[in-house]
C-alpha cells in the first residue's frame, strides 16, 4: 500500500501558518497601510494636540505674571494691581476655553481615525480568513481567531489613537516644558538631570519584564476563548454525558491562568506609578528647594518659582502618561504581531485562471494515454478488476447505463471533442491530512460520466467524505490529480470551481436568518418560484408552509429550532437551488425516513437528469439505484460497478448487504437512489 506523508509545510509553503514561520518584525509596521486613507485626521489631530498642550505650557506664565506683578507688585513699587490679576486671569480663562476646544477636536480626530484603523484591520483579518484553507483554520484555531480579530484589533486601535493624541502631548510637555523650565532658571534643570533617569530606568525595567508576559497572556485568552466556543457549540453534548462539572473545571483552569498571567502584570505594572509618584514629588520639594535659595539670593520671583513647580509636574505627569503608553505599545506589540501573522498568510489553496467557461490555456484534455482512460472504472486491484470486467460481459449489454456502454460512449464524445463534459476523473490519488504520516487515501482512480448518479459505500474510516472534499478543494491530494472536463481543477478559478460543484454535508449548518434566505444562501437572486421547487425537490415545502411565517419564519443559531430531519431538507434545498454542475450528498439524507428519501429520489431522478449526483450513504437501501456504486475499503477503491454486479464480484459489498437487507425485501425500491 502505498502511504503518502504530509505535513503542513511539505507540500505547499503557504499552508498553515506559512510552514510555523513567524511574522518579521517589520510585518506590524504594515498594518499602518490600513491608515492611509485617513492621514488628514492622524495630522490634525497631532496638530490640534499641539495647540491643546502650547495652551497649557503658555498657564503658569500667565499665572507668574498675576503673582509677581500683580499680588506681590513687583516692578510696581509693592503695590498690588487688581486690574492685571483681572485681565490676566480673563485672559488665561479663554485660553483655557480654547485649549479645551483644541483638545476636543484632537480627541474627535484620533477616535475617528483609530475607530477606521481598527475597523479596516478586523475587516481585512476576516476576509483573509474567509480564504483559509482548512488546515490553515485548524492551525490557529477558532478561539484564536476570534481573539485576534477582536481582542487584538482593540490593542492595536487602542495603540494608534494613543499615538495620534498621547504620545504627542507627552512629548510636547517633555520638550516644550523642559525649555520652559530652563527659560525660568537654569539651576532647575539640575531636577531634571536626576528624576529623567529615574523614571527612564523605571518604564525600562517595567517593559522589558510585561512585554513576554503580554504574548503569553494574548494566548491564555485565546485558550480560554477555546473552551467556550467548544462548550457552547458542543452544549447539547455536554449535557447528555452529564459533563458540567469537568467543563467547568476545564473553564477554571483556563480562567485561573488567564488571571495568573493578569495578576503578573498588573503586580509589575503597580510599581511603576507609584515610583513615578514619588519621584515627582520629590522633584516637587527640590524645585521648591532651589527656588527658594535662588529667592533669597534675588536671582528670580516667588512667581517664578510657581511656574516651575507647575512646569516640573506637566513634564513628569507627560512621563507618567508617557510610561502608560509604553503599556500600551508593549502588548499592541503582540497584538500586530499577531494579527500580522494572519494577513502574511497566504491561502494555502489557491485558484487558477480557467474560468469553466473561455478556452483554458494549458493543455490538460483527455487523451488515450491518460491513466483513467487505461483503467477508467478505476480498479487497481487485479483481482476485482477481472471480476468487474467478467460482470459487464455478461450485463453489460442489458443496461443501457452500465458503467462499460458509460465509458464507450464518454471515448466516443472525446474522440470528437478531446474534451468530455462534465465528465470528472480522478487520477493515482494520494492524500493524507497535514501533520498526520498515515495514509487517509490511496492510489484512487475512477471516473464519472456527466448526469450520472455515483454512489460511495465503505466502512466507516474508509476516506468517503475525505475523498469527496477534494473535489471542491477544500484540501488538494498529496499525489495524483483530480480533472473537470479534462482539466485539473487546479487550474481552475475556485469560484469557478466551487460555483459548479455543491455539497452537502451529514451536519446541516443553518444560520440564524429565515429559511427562505438559508435556502437561497448559493443563489441569492433566486425567484420565489426556483425556492419553492427547490425546497418541494427537498420534500421540505410541505413542513415550510407549516412554520408560523412559512419561509420567512426565523431559524434559531445552527438550526436548534428545527429537527434533524427538517434541517437536512432545507440544507439539500440549498444545494438544488445552487444549480450547479455537480452535486455530493454527504450522508446528508441520513436523518431522512426511507419513504421520505424515496419521494427526494424520485424528485432528483425526474428533475435534475442532466446533473452530477454523488451520495455518500450508511445504508444499501439508499444506493442500490445508483447508476454505479464506488465501494471504499481502508482509503482504496475495492470496486465500482452497478448493484447487481457488485452483489456477484465484490465480497466487502457484500458483507455490508447481508449485514443490512439480507432479511428484508431489499427489491422493493424505496429508498433508492436515483
């Protein structure tokens, strides 16, 4: 048997989370792209903020002013003059007005731009994971996903806006405040000289120690976002094996790591601010210290001496703020990294440029020398291949759409044509699932003709809904290739593709909306005619017209308020009313009664000749009617033929009839397949 090993990163360097591969560290700086369109409000709102803080550094000027002069009377002889302090305080009241409308307008600016920012980056994250290849989605998990764009995309937001208003200030208060200060006096910048490198070693100390710890706590959230994704999906299950406790006890584990790893950071985080504060007030008491030996020497004022202590509070409250900010920057760091990891990711799945429709531009038809047309029916193994070949001997000239008169007449068309339509052919297929080295699938070859109804049958863990989604690329085969029309579908555009081929699946997914636009999710310009048609095909327009609002009544989140059954024929009214060129029923009948299945048989037989049909099916009584039958033993085709044949050639086929219908009327066709 030949076993083909995958991984992630063998086949395809774009797969997963590009091959582990981590984001470089200039990636986060690309996300400032999504700002562009926005750069008027990031300049005015710097620029307003300016304005806001020259307002402020302009106060404690003034306020000398109406200390010095106007109280004290110095320059006046000693005499106070009540109309300075009036006027100036006038004055200082509508700069302050002006400084507060400044600041409004900075704030509007960064919100709106942070709010776009944020907004741009959350909608470019979903696309991108729209366009996932399963693998991709399984690597970082959904809880992950979920945190990033949302958790994630508010650090980064967050960051933007602190960085268009917060940064600014606390750098105009640095720098415009320490050249005020020395303005004053030079001897109090000696202050400066000794509380910068406090506080510097401070922030430095505290970011350096919170940064790993902000990575690992983003990834405690996404454990724990995990956990309640799994339980609230899974509810149903959770509480039919009694499991509360243990899920529980799984959320407080996850829950008390996220705290641990919290309580981390705030206790490193709760020392900052009080350093600060002690250095600021200590900067305080030495301002107000050489002040007071610089006043009685006569070098500057009472007033002058105010202003400084103002000053020296602005430029280390901006220092304060400004070590908040690293914060900020510390886990908005992580957050882009990570969101970063997802847009740098590339679809591991990607399409071609054959639209179905122009003239392709490779060469891919079918010819003589292809392996399908040597061994179209697919059966590697020589033993059933001899016995398929004695069957159609012996019937195949009884039934007109026996699998041997199929491929006579599929040569015929393609000898005229070079290419067969509709026609959908697998070549030497190998897959197995990425990271796993066991083999899922093996060396499979067959090929179905167009309109024809193909049922697989198999144990269960045969490959059968493995085999199936690779028609519509939701993972590629390791080995081999797969052609529609003579052409690999990877050469096809994947709307293209997966336009012409629908599937659906055992589990019903429904959203919450109404059945009418459930049904029309693949053809949303549907008439109300085609909905209806397709939903009687279904056998679902009978128990629609029954709801309270008919097909506007809504459907409750996955469906809930719907049986299995009412579920899997509105999920197959979708699929009908796709129209496509193809259709795969997963087991997706499965909850279906036999007379029921019947009716949905006779409707697919009777109106949709011209299409595709591949049904997944438990139970013979579904299959039996098929055109031919692909029986999948342990990932490889063991045979495929027609009921009758099978029944004579191939032993497994078999074992599953007698386990089945070997006491019951298996002839009386119902629950056939079309």
């Amino acid at each position: 048997m030949n076993t083909a090993v995958h991984t992630a990163g063998d086949s395809n360097p774009g797969n997963a989370r590009n091959s582990g591969k981590k984001p470089r560290s200039t990636e986060p700086l690309k996300l400032l792209k999504f700002a562009a369109k926005y750069w008027p409000l990031v300049l005015l709102g710097p620029l307003f903020m300016v304005l806001e803080v020259s307002v402020d550094l302009f106060q404690p000027r003034m306020m000398e002013v109406i200390v010095d002069r106007g109280i004290l009377g110095i320059g006046n002889g000693g005499l106070s003059d009540i109309h300075l302090v009036i006027s100036t305080g006038i004055r200082m009241i509508l700069l302050v007005i002006a400084g507060g409308c400044f600041g409004i307008l900075s704030g509007v600016c960064a919100n709106v731009a942070g709010q776009s920012f944020g907004n741009n980056i959350r909608k470019a994250c979903f696309t991108r994971i729209m366009h996932f290849s399963f693998e991709q989605t399984d690597a970082f998990s959904t809880g992950s996903l979920i945190t990033r764009i949302t958790n994630d995309v508010t650090q980064i937001q967050q960051l933007f806006m602190q960085a268009i208003r917060g940064f600014v200030r606390c750098m105009m208060f640095f720098v415009g405040g320490t050249v005020a200060l020395l303005t004053l006096d030079l001897s109090f910048g000696q202050v400066l000289l000794i509380a910068f490198p406090l506080i510097f070693l401070d922030v430095i100390f505290v970011f350096i120690k919170t940064n790993p710890l902000f990575s690992l706590l983003q990834k405690k959230l996404d454990d724990l976002n995990n956990i309640i994704q799994e339980n609230v999906s899974g509810i149903r299950v959770v509480k039919a094996f009694v499991q509360e406790k243990r899920e529980e006890a799984r959320f407080e584990n996850a829950n008390q790591a996220l705290v641990g790893t919290q309580f981390r950071v705030e206790l490193l985080l709760s020392f900052m601010r009080p350093v600060m504060n002690i250095v600021l007030n200590l900067s305080v008491v030495a301002i107000i210290y050489v002040g007071s030996l610089r006043v009685q020497d006569g070098s500057v004022a009472p007033g002058t001496v105010m202003a400084a202590v103002t000053y020296i509070t602005q430029i280390l409250n901006g220092m304060m703020t400004l070590a908040m900010i690293f914060q900020t920057l510390s886990r908005g760091i992580v957050s882009a990294s990570r969101l970063s990891e997802i847009l740098s990711t590339d679809p591991a799945i990607t399409g071609g440029s054959y639209n179905g429709k122009s003239t392709p531009d490779i060469n891919l038809k079918y010819t003589e020398d292809s392996p399908a047309s040597k061994d179209p029916e697919g059966i590697n193994d020589s033993k059933n291949a001899e016995s398929t070949n004695d069957s159609k001997n012996a019937e195949g000239t009884n039934d007109s759409k026996n699998a041997e008169d199929t491929g006579d007449s599929k040569n015929t068309e393609a000898a005229g044509s070079g290419i067969v339509p509709g026609c959908l052919r697998f070549e030497h297929v190998d897959f197995s699932y990425p990271g796993s080295r066991v083999g899922v699938l093996s060396d499979i070859s067959f090929e179905i003709a167009p309109g024809e109804t193909v049922a697989i049958i198999g144990a269960t863990g045969s490959g059968k809904s493995t085999l199936v989604n690779l028609i519509p690329r939701f993972y590629d085969p390791v080995h081999g290739r797969i052609l529609l029309d003579g052409i690999d579908i990877k050469e096809y555009d994947l709307k293209a593709l997966r336009e012409n081929v629908t599937i659906c699946l055992q589990k019903s997914e429904l959203f919450s909306t109404t059945i009418r636009e459930n049904i029309s999710l693949g053809n949303p310009d549907a008439s109300e005619a085609e909905i209806i048609a397709a939903a009687t095909a279904a056998q679902a327009d009978a128990f629609i017209r029954e709801q309270p609002d008919g097909y506007d009544t809504a459907v409750a989140e996955g469906g809930m308020s719907l049986s299995g059954g009412q579920r899997q024929r509105i999920a197959i009214s979708r699929a009908l009313l796709k129209k496509a060129g193809i259709i795969i029923f997963d087991d997706s009948t499965s909850a279906l009664d036999l007379a029921t299945e019947a009716k949905l048989y006779d409707a697919l037989r009777t109106g949709y000749k011209n299409v595709t049909k591949i049904m997944i099916a438990q139970r013979i009584a579904s299959v039996k009617d098929a055109d031919r039958i692909l029986v999948l033993d342990s990932g490889r085709v063991s045979a495929f033929d027609t009921h009758a044949n099978l029944m004579k050639t191939s032993r497994i086929y078999q074992d599953i009839y007698d386990s089945q219908l070997k006491d019951s009327d298996a002839g009386d066709g119902k629950g056939g397949a079309v």
